[in-house]
C-alpha cells in the first residue's frame, strides 16, 4: 500500500497437535497420548526454536466437563507463564477438531452461546492474551462430523453439515465479542484447511463445487455469503434459514489472521474410471460414482500444490 512500510522479515510460528474429538461417548485427547501434560520440558524446547508465536490449547473439553465445573486454571496458568516468561507469544486455541464437552455438540443451537461463555472466562482469566482461535479448521471439523460421520455427532448428510458449520463459526464471532469485551485488542487467528479438488472433464461440477465450499469458513465471518454467493441456494435447499445466514452478514467478524493449514492429502482428484482405483476410494455424489483420491499420487496437468493455493487464497 502508498504511503505505508511492511515489516518483511519472516516470523516462526507453530503449535502443538492438541486435538480433543469424541467418537461416539469417548473423547481422544492428543496431548494426554504425547505426554505433553507431564512434560513442562517441552515448554524450554519450544522456546529454543526461536518461535515467537505458539498456538497453545485452552480446550473447552479439558477445562470445563460439565456445566457445574469449577475450572481449575492452575496447570494451563503455569504452562502459558512460562512460555510469556520465555517471550513467545500465545494463540490460545478453544476447540480443535472436537464438540465441546459432553454437555453440548455441534447440532446443538445453543453451542455458539455456551462456547462464547467459555471464553468470556478465559479472557477474564488470562486478559494479556491478545490472539486467539475459537474453533480450529470448522470447515475441516464439520466435514468429519457431519458429512463423513466419523466425529461426534456421527452424521452424513450436508444439512447436519451446514448446521454444524454455522454453529462452529456463530460461536466464533460471539466468542470474540466476548473476549473484546476484556481485551478490546484481542484478534483473531482463523485456521482451515487450504486444499482444493481436481477431477476428469465430466467431473468438473463436483470439482467446481467443493472449491467454492473450502472457503465457507471465510466467506461467512466476513459477511459475504449473500444471495449473489455461488452457494446461497445450496444452503437454502438444504434446509437452512435466510435469517441464520443474515447473522452473518450483520455481524461480519473478518479474522485478523488467515491461517492456512496445508497437508500431503489436502488436495484431492476426482476419477469417474473405478476399475483404476481401490474400493476404499470409491463414492458419489448422488448423480455420478467415482474414486476420490490424493492429487499428489496423479500425473497433474494443472497447477497445484502449496505455492498454487497460496496464490489463490491471496487473490
């Protein structure tokens, strides 16, 4: 931009893999698997990376089991001390790939409600942290509960899909009107899965639809899914309300940061010739049955890959 400077050197940033997702009355929680939870060493390792941002679990799950919960704060309190103490920043995320404790899931309407109270007392207890991520990779998450049903609440249909993406990403903005209500400076860093989806000629509309899809996530805390939005009337035919869509629009809560999370697996291809490929990877859509596959085992003819995405993402 005219008239402004850009401070260009590079940042490292990173986090640890914290996930806590239920699977039917089980919750799975990453940081109890690695150990982390006994191991403050991990704290000292980290900061001698030279990271100066860490995206650092606050889970919902882990703090507050059940409504009646007194959270304790003491060892969440010790761990982000000593990484303030080291000088590395904290991105204090709430939900990563999970449902809320077992008192809520994602279909639940008053979800958005329950995880902004949440995180009214996180701000309160910790008021110095400045960056936070509500809800990790929504889009991701609510694919894996509520079309594939692999996640709690074990759906496979595109409204439970919708339903709990609308839930994940209405607790987000109410989540930071809250902590803005504390730390008015508090931003926001919004993390999703950067992939995109190829496919052979006849196949191009599913292609084309699940590339407008992956950017859900954006597209509605910024405000701009209207009616003149590619998907207005998917929403619409699967069930959704104008007006739950128009909370969007009224009270746009743009991220201050775009996260962009990339893995191997991230871009798909989309085959209609079966005969070529694993039964494990055959599905459809309703209208066509085809294999859908990684993009990184096919020979390509298009674009892609990271430096790809990243270039659509910024235009």
């Amino acid at each position: 931009m005219a008239g402004s400077t850009h401070d260009s050197e590079l940042e490292l940033w990173g986090g640890i893999e914290c996930t806590i997702n239920r699977v039917n009355d089980q919750f799975f929680d990453q940081l109890q698997y690695s150990g982390h939870y006994n191991r403050p060493s991990d704290i000292e390792i980290l900061a001698e990376t030279g990271i100066q941002k860490i995206r650092y679990p606050v889970l919902w799950e882990k703090h507050q089991p059940t409504p009646e919960t007194v959270i304790d704060w003491t060892h969440t309190t010790d761990r982000l001390s000593l990484l303030r103490g080291k000088g590395v920043e904290v991105i204090a995320g709430l939900v990563h790939h999970g449902s809320g404790p077992a008192f809520t899931h994602l279909l639940d309407p008053h979800f958005p409600e329950l995880l902004a109270q949440y995180a009214t007392k996180v701000a309160m207890q910790f008021p110095w942290i400045e960056y936070y991520t509500p809800v990790n990779e929504p889009l991701t998450t609510a694919r894996f509960s509520g079309l594939y049903g692999l996640w709690y609440p074990h759906k496979k249909n595109d409204t439970s899909f919708l339903k709990m993406l609308l839930h994940e990403l209405k607790g987000t903005v109410l989540s930071m009107k809250a902590i803005r209500k504390i730390n008015p400076a508090a931003k926001l860093v919004q993390t999703e899965d950067l992939g995109k989806t190829y496919s052979t000629k006849a196949l191009h509309y599913q292609a084309n639809f699940e590339n407008h899809r992956r950017w859900l996530t954006y597209d509605l805390l910024c405000g701009t899914v209207t009616p003149k939005h590619k998907l207005w009337k998917y929403f619409l035919k699967k069930g959704i309300k104008k007006e739950e869509l128009q909370f969007f629009i009224e009270n746009p809560c743009q991220p201050d940061v775009f996260g962009f999370n990339h893995y191997l697996t991230s871009e798909r291809f989309l085959d209609g010739r079966l005969n070529r490929y694993p039964k494990h990877t055959h599905g459809g859509n309703g209208k066509h049955r085809y294999a859908d596959v990684e993009a990184v085992r096919m020979e390509m003819r298009e674009e892609w890959g990271l430096k790809a995405l990243l270039k659509e993402a910024w235009e």
